[in-house]
C-alpha cells in the first residue's frame, strides 16, 4: 500500500490530527461505514466522543442499523481512506485489497 499523502491547494492549514472511526460488524469484522475527520491548524479539536457520535448519526442517516455495529476509533488516516476490516481476534484495523472489499460489499 502507498503512504497517504494528503494534498493542500493554496493556503489550506495543515492537518495536524486525524480521527477515524469504524463501525464494524462484530463478527466479521467488516466495517460498514467510516467516519474521518481531519483537524486543522488553528481549527477546532474534534473529541473522540464528538467523532463516534458523528459516525452514528451520519452511518443512520444512510440506513445502517448502528445498535448492532461495534466501535473502533484509529489516529492513522490510512485507516479512513483505503479499504480496511477489522481483524476480529486482535480488533486491529487490516489492510484489505479493494478487490476483496468488492466482494465483501456482495
């Protein structure tokens, strides 16, 4: 996988926090939606609690039964913007190819 670059145009300020939050199936560890949220330079702080709830009402919005969903919160924006599962032993995030998360979505 490619380290993430993340681009700026102009005078954008520079992302100085990221958080991700996967709301993933328990016992397979698909994540059915994700959540980022980049904080930038002199912008406000986004709790983790703000983010978690951010996900849920975005994830409902969208029609995902979020009662069931379990919870995993990452700082690594690789996280939020490549395909990813979560390894249901360890409850760590694993790369996936997109190829895989095709099938995953059938």
């Amino acid at each position: 996988m490619k380290p993430l670059q993340i681009s700026y145009a102009g005078r954008a300020p520079k992302v100085i926090a990221t958080r991700v939050v996967a709301l993933y199936d328990a016992e397979t560890g698909r994540i059915h939606h994700s959540h980022t949220v980049h904080i930038h330079k002199g912008g406000r702080d986004v709790a983790e609690q703000e983010a978690i709830e951010a996900a849920h009402r975005h994830a409902r919005r969208l029609g995902h039964d979020t009662a069931r969903l379990k919870v995993k919160v990452s700082t690594n924006a690789e996280h939020g913007h490549f395909p990813h599962a979560i390894d249901v032993a360890s409850g760590d995030f694993v790369a996936i190819s997109s190829h895989m998360a095709d099938r995953k979505r059938s």
